[in-house]
C-alpha cells in the first residue's frame, strides 16, 4: 500500500451538480497532483498543489478547482458536472514538485455522471 | 501530435516470451521518464524509472534514446502475474505528469 487515501471510492452525480474528492497524502510528501483517467486512456494531469498553492495545471477548465491544507491532503473540487467528467480521479503524492521522484497514487474515486 | 504515444494493444503472448513495448515523446526538453504499471481497477505504480544510460530491474529492461525521443520496455521470461497495462510517463511541457494512453499485456498458459 501506497499510504495514499482517497474518499469516496465511489460517486454518482447528475449534470449540473457538484461534487468534492478528498485525498491524503504519504506521511512526509508536501505535493499532491490530481489526474483525471478516462476509460481506456491513460491518466490525464489536472493540477497539482505545493504548500497549499497551485503549481501547475493542465488543459483543464476553471470548474475544476483544488485545495491543499495545512497538513497536505487535499481536496479536487468540480462545479456544474458534465457526462464527459465521468472517470476514475486519481491524486498521487510525493516529495518534489518537479516530478523527479515517484508519484506515489491513491485508489482513487470512481466517480459517474448521469 | 499527442505528448506521449505508446504501441497500440493488446499484446497477447505466451508464459515465457519476451515482449517489448515502445512509446516516442513530443517534448525534446523532457527530464524525466518513468514507465508505471496498472492493473485492471487500480491505480498506476511506478515500475522502473528510465535513465539514459538504460537499465535494468529483474527481468525488466528499459532504454532511452534522447536523439529518437524514443522510450521502450522489454520483459523477459513472461509471467501471468505480468498481465496489466503499462503506462509510458514523460515529464511534459509545464513540468507536467503526461501519461501515454498505455499498452494492454495479457499473458497466456
């Protein structure tokens, strides 16, 4: 096991709501990115979060928002939810910001638009 | 052009072959290279990380041509238990995580 947590493991939304992911970090890591994998893709970056600022994002829109706190977990945040966000959200810790050292991934949250 | 391309699968092989898996990179300013193994409904782990003078892990072989941009794995001597999908990961444009779509390996008795 990774150390790695993530709450829920699993989600159904409808279009239009919102939803909150959660995630814990390894004992000792102060960077957490999130990922956004589709079925069948690989996983896709959406931002990552170095004490408690963004650093980095990816080709994602606004309505996708984080937060980091104090003792680094970590939440993913989604406004006005759409089909197409349906996948597996994953966050991953680790102690360089520079992707030099392992990402070490949580379970992630399987999460459903209907 | 995608970031990160790998070999399109599923390769499926008998126990005991050597199978190899290529990925080429868009980004020639990449730094770091990883390949990460997931297996059917869980997360990614790392397997190896790919260093420019290649190396090795067991039965695992990875190399790395700058020039080609180029990343490859070879596995040796297959095992069920190596049954998974197998993600090329490069260090992309705006120190950025990119994972490649990923290759499906399934080992056969």
């Amino acid at each position: 096991e990774t150390g790695v947590t993530q709450s829920p493991t699993h989600l159904i939304k409808t279009r239009g709501q919102q939803v909150t992911l959660r995630c814990s970090s390894q004992s000792g890591h102060n960077t957490v990115s999130w990922y956004q994998q589709a079925l069948g893709q690989g996983p896709q970056f959406i931002f990552q979060y170095y004490r408690e600022e963004e650093n980095g994002r990816g080709n994602f829109p606004p309505r996708f928002s984080g937060l980091q706190f104090p003792n680094y977990s970590s939440e993913l945040n989604v406004n006005a939810l759409e089909l197409d966000d349906s996948a597996l959200y994953l966050c991953a810790s680790s102690t360089s910001v520079d992707f030099q050292e392992t990402q070490y991934f949580g379970p992630g949250t399987r999460l459903l638009v209907l | 052009r995608k970031e990160v391309e790998q070999d399109p699968g599923p390769f499926n092989v008998p126990e005991g072959a050597t199978v190899a898996f290529n990925c080429t990179y868009s980004n020639s300013a990449s730094q770091s290279f990883f390949w990460y193994r997931q297996d059917c409904r869980k997360e990614p782990k790392l397997l190896m990380s790919v260093y420019s003078s290649g190396n090795e892990d067991g039965r695992f072989t990875a190399q790395l041509n700058r020039a080609s941009q180029y990343i490859s794995l070879l596995i040796r001597d297959s095992k069920l238990s190596d049954s998974a999908t197998y993600l090329c990961v490069v260090n992309g444009y705006g120190n950025k995580l990119v994972f490649g779509a990923g290759t499906i390996l399934r080992v056969k008795s």
